[in-house]
C-alpha cells in the first residue's frame, strides 16, 4: 500500500526505496500555503550511476527487454489499475505539491492512466513490415527497444508526464531512469512504489531526485543511457542535446510554446469564448500548449475581449484542494514574480489591462502564490508578451484583419506547438488548418490530445510525438534484416567459378 501521509520521499533503485547516499534531502514546499510538505533525496552522482547501471542489468539481463509482450501488458495495466485506486489521494498529493486546482490535477492523472492503458495494449501489437526486395531476396523490418531511457519531466503536468512517457518506453521493452522536477518529485515516487507492488522486474523502472542543472544534467550526460526523452523548456532542452550529440544518443523533445487561438468573425462565441478562457487559464496558465495568444477577427473584437474579461473575472480562483477550485496557485512565489514582470512590460509596451492583474484580495491566500487570471488586449505580435512564453495566467489578445494575417500572426513565432481556430465556415476551418505551423491543431473545441492522438511541435516545440503510436517509434529501433533465399549459393564476386 502507497503511503500518502509520509514526510519523506526517497529515490526508487532497483525496487528498492532508499535514501540518497549522501543522506541529503531538499525540501518539498506547498506553493498555496508555503507549508513545508516533505523532504525528498537529493541523490548523488553516484546514485544516478546506480539507477543506470540498475535499468541496464533489467535491460541486458533480460529481465524487461525479454519479458513477452503480453506480460508487458498485464503489468502495464496493473499499474494503471492501482493508479485508479489511488487517484483521490495521488490528486491531492500533486495538487498540495504543485499548487493547482485539485480538479485540474485529478483529470490529468486520469489522462495519464488511459495513455498507460492505450500503452499496454500496444505491447502486443509492435509490427514490422515486408518490402519489395529484388528476386531471390526477402526484407522485413522489425521494432526493437533502445536500451536504458532516462525520462526528464517538468513541474506543470507531473505525473500525466511521467505516464506518457513511462508507457510507450515499457511497452516496446525499453528500462528507464525517472527524473521528475525537484518542485513536484512525489507523484514520481509513489508511481515507482506502486510499480513494485505491481511486479515489475527489479531494475525496470527507477527514480533519481534532485536538482536540475546537476543530476538532471548528470544522467542526460551519462553513457550508460542510450535515449533521453525531455519534457521542459526550449532554453533546457538546447543543454539535453548538448549532452547526447557527442555521441547521438537518442533524443525526444517536448518544449515551451506560445500557441494561438484564432477567432474568426464567423466564430460561435459561445463557444469561443468559454473555450478561449479555458485553454489559457487551465492549470493557471502553465500549461505548454496555452493558447496565450488570442487573435481576433476586428469585426468582433470589443465584443470578444468584453466576453473575454467578463468570463474570466468570474473564475473561482483559491484553494487548489477545494474541489470547487478552478484555478490554484503558480508554482512558486518567484515564478510569480516573473510573471508580474510581463504583466508590467506588456503595460509598458501600450497593451491594456482588460482584467486581472493583480493578486487575489482574499487575505487566506495572502501566503500563496496566487495571482488573478489576466487579459492584456491591444497587443501587438512584436511585443515581449506576445512572443516569449510568460507561463502563467496572461492571455494576449490581438486584432487581426482577414485569414491571411491571422495565419502570418499565428506563425510569426519560434514555437510551434498548438494553435484552436474558432469559425463556422468548415472551408476556413481546413484551409487554416492546413496553414498553421504546429503539432496540433484544434478545431472549435479546446482539447489538445485524447490517448492515441499525437502530441508534439514544429520549430522550437520540440522533436518526436508523444500520446499516439508515433511514439512508440520514438522508443524504438527500426531494424531491416535482408535474406538471401536464391536456389544457389550467393557469390557477389563469382569466384566459385
Ligand atoms: P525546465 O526545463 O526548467 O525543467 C524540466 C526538467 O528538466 C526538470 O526535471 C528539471 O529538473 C530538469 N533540468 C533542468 N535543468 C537541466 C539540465 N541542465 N539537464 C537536465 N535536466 C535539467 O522546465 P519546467 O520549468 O519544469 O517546466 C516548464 C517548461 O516545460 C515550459 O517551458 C513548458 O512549455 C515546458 N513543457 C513542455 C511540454 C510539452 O509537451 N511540449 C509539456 C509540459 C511542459
């Protein structure tokens, strides 16, 4: 049984809970409250070499790679079954740790279980192919796992993170080492825990906690890794491939964005607009694929950006454990602040404050990182707000004339991530869709990913797809074996005369 109300985490080797070497610990603090929740290993270099040499032994000894498909499924969803069991008190262990509305948390950690279980069933239905080969040969193709995965994960989306990356990884016989964010390492752990009581082999899944920069970098760096899959930010992933080009390890990327709703004149704002608000205040605004960009046809702006306010002012903003909650704290006071900075730099730069931007009034939250959910209208593409990621509750919006400066606006951008279109006219809707330069595209709704459809970026939003079977290939080796199957003897120089 998982042990929710503990006061220290340590790391998961080899099935096995354990402190960090060195005895260290860093502190797990509750950005609602500043209440000090736990304290987790802060594990040493030595005990990412441990991990790594734990999930290669699972690898080469055959205790994960050789395990039959169909015993990959069954502990698949046994692990997904006890992540269902648990999910009351993992939502409200994730929603104390990160800060975020505990509604918000329970539907991620949900999502994170049916990509676990969309994963599980493909273990049994890896497929090669046979291709045309010239008479008297045979080719076929065949997907094996890459070896030791280490799997690095943001604070935002802890353990739906984790998940996405956990299952496909597994599933194709792969062993990982798990470094979640230092902000949000409890979900992690657990997990690992749960996966012992599930019967995974010892080895197969392990967890280091500590800081970033220094064991994050240590087990990108190290050589005993064969593939890193990252989720986080442009500006740490450029260091992920810095560690794994010396010698092409694999890579995957799940970076920053700045996605874009476009809202035509056409558009149902009905629609548009709950959908608009949700898409940039869910989980605060820290979110990747927040569309924090909201262009609007001119027609209907004033009328959009007064919606706009008067929905959002209307979000309940508090306590992340009230069930009633919609949108919860930023993840520190200090991110706060930054996102303070932007709010004022937008100001700054002749944008207008259409709601928000300010902290909440209520003195019970005066100790948290709250900050109330922020629409600067009149924005321009070229100002700071509008191009750099501000990971939190801001929403730009910006007036457009016609299709053709909606689609040059939304690609004006280093990212690529996301974008919604918001119009009735289903020839738009195409033509647009097809234009926009990102993952995802989103048509009339808000929702980004359901298991089994890809999730990934264009430009500097990343390399791979997660969520779908395309990530299975990214967890994967494609091998090509070519056979002789001619009558005689093959002989390419003639020499048997
Ligand atoms: P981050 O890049 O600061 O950290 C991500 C992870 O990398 C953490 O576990 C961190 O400890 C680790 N890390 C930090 N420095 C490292 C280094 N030098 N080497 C190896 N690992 C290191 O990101 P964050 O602040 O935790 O999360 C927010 C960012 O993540 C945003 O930019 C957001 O857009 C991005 N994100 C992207 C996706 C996606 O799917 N595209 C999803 C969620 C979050």
């Amino acid at each position: 049984m998982a042990d929710f109300d503990r006061t220290a985490y340590p790391l998961v080797i080899n099935n096995e809970s354990r402190p960090a070497s060195t005895g260290e610990t860093f502190a797990s603090v509750n950005p609602a409250t500043g209440e000090h929740l736990a304290d987790i290993a802060s594990a040493a270099p030595s005990d990412v070499d441990a991990a790594v040499a734990a999930a290669r032994a699972s690898f080469d000894g055959g205790g994960w790679a050789r395990t039959n498909p169909q015993k990959r499924t069954r502990l698949l969803f046994k692990l997904a079954d006890l992540l269902w069991a648990n999910l009351d008190a993992l939502a409200r262990l994730e929603a104390r740790e990160i800060g975020k509305a505990i509604s918000s948390v329970k539907a991620e950690i949900m999502q994170g279980a049916s990509e676990l279980e969309f994963f599980a069933g493909a273990a049994t239905k890896i497929r090669g192919e046979t291709n045309a080969a010239p008479h008297g040969f045979v080719n076929y193709t065949h997907r094996e796992a890459i070896g030791v995965c280490a799997l690095i994960v943001p604070w935002n989306y802890p353990l739906m993170t984790t998940l996405r990356k956990l299952g496909p990884a597994l599933a194709a016989g792969n062993t990982v080492v798990i470094k979640p964010a230092s902000q949000s390492a409890m979900s992690a752990i657990v997990m690992a825990e749960l996966a012992v009581e599930a019967g995974f082999p010892p080895g197969t899944i392990n967890v280091i906690t500590g800081a970033g920069s220094a064991i994050g970098g240590y087990l990108a760096a190290h050589p005993g890794v064969d593939k890193v899959s990252f989720t986080g930010s442009t500006e740490v992933g450029r260091h992920i491939l810095d560690a794994v080009r010396h010698d092409f390890r694999r890579v995957s990327l799940e970076l920053g964005g700045k996605s874009p709703a476009l809202v035509f004149a056409d558009a149902d704002l009905d629609a548009a607009v709950p959908g608009a608000v949700w898409s940039i205040f869910y989980s605060a605004g820290q979110s990747c694929e927040a569309r924090s960009r909201i262009l609007v046809e001119r027609p209907i702006y004033d009328d959009f950006v007064s919606r706009f306010a008067e929905q959002t002012a209307r979000l309940r903003v508090g306590d992340p454990l009230n069930p009633k909650t919609q949108v919860g704290a930023l993840i520190s006071v200090a991110h706060r602040a930054s996102v303070e900075a932007y709010v004022a730099d937008g100001l700054a730069e002749g944008a207008t404050l259409a709601v928000g931007g300010k902290r909440p009034d209520d003195p019970g939250l005066a100790s948290g990182a709250f900050l109330m959910p922020t629409a600067l209208a009149d924005c321009s593409n070229g100002m700071r707000v509008a191009r750099e990621e501000i990971f939190g509750p801001v929403a730009c919006i910006l007036p457009f004339e016609g299709e053709k400066e909606a689609i040059a606006v939304a690609n004006d951008s280093i990212y690529g991530l996301a974008a919604s279109l918001w119009t009735t006219d289903v020839a738009r809707a195409h033509r647009v869709a097809g234009a926009i330069k990102s993952g995802v595209v989103t048509i009339n709704q808000p929702f980004t990913v359901f298991p089994g459809t890809p999730f990934g970026g264009f430009k500097q939003s990343g390399w791979g797809r997660e969520v779908s079977l395309d990530a299975l290939d990214d967890f994967t080796e494609l091998k090509s074996v070519l056979v002789y199957a001619g009558a005689r003897p093959m002989d390419p120089f003639g020499l048997n005369g």
